[in-house]
C-alpha cells in the first residue's frame, strides 16, 4: 500500500523548495492547478499576502519568468503584474 502521506506531488513540492522557489514559484510550476477560474483566487491571495513576487530562485529566475514559457497562463501573469 502507498504512503498516502508522502504523493508525486509532495515529493516534486520539496525538489521546488530545494531550489529557493517561493510561493510564487510554486503556483507558477503548477500553474495547470492556478489556471482554474476557481483555484485563481487562491493565486491572488498569495500575492495580497506579501509575498515578494520579484523574488528569485537558485538559478535567477522569478515566477514571472517561469510562467512566460509557458502556455495559457496569460491571467497568472497579469496577477504578477498588477
């Protein structure tokens, strides 16, 4: 039986987190989930929160720059903006 405590999904949340994703990051490599006209209000509560949305991972990039190269996200991306 599967550990139901440990998913793919928590296990691909912790490789983000290990290379200095923010909040912002990780809505932006799951964005499929965000995109959802219900889910992308949750998306808008993380940046109301404080988040710093110009923050940048290991490699330099920020969650803008991750959600850019990526197809459909144009209302991820004017959350960033805004």
């Amino acid at each position: 039986m599967p550990n139901s405590y440990f998913s793919p999904v928590s296990d691909h949340f912790f490789d983000l987190v290990f290379q200095g994703m923010t909040y912002m990051h990780l809505v932006a490599a799951n964005y499929e989930k965000f995109i959802d006209p219900v889910a992308l209000p949750a998306a808008y509560q993380i940046c109301y929160a404080g988040v710093d949305v110009s923050a940048q991972d290991k490699a330099g990039n920020t969650a803008l720059h991750l959600l850019v190269q990526k197809p459909n996200t144009y209302k991820l991306i004017v959350m960033l903006l805004r």
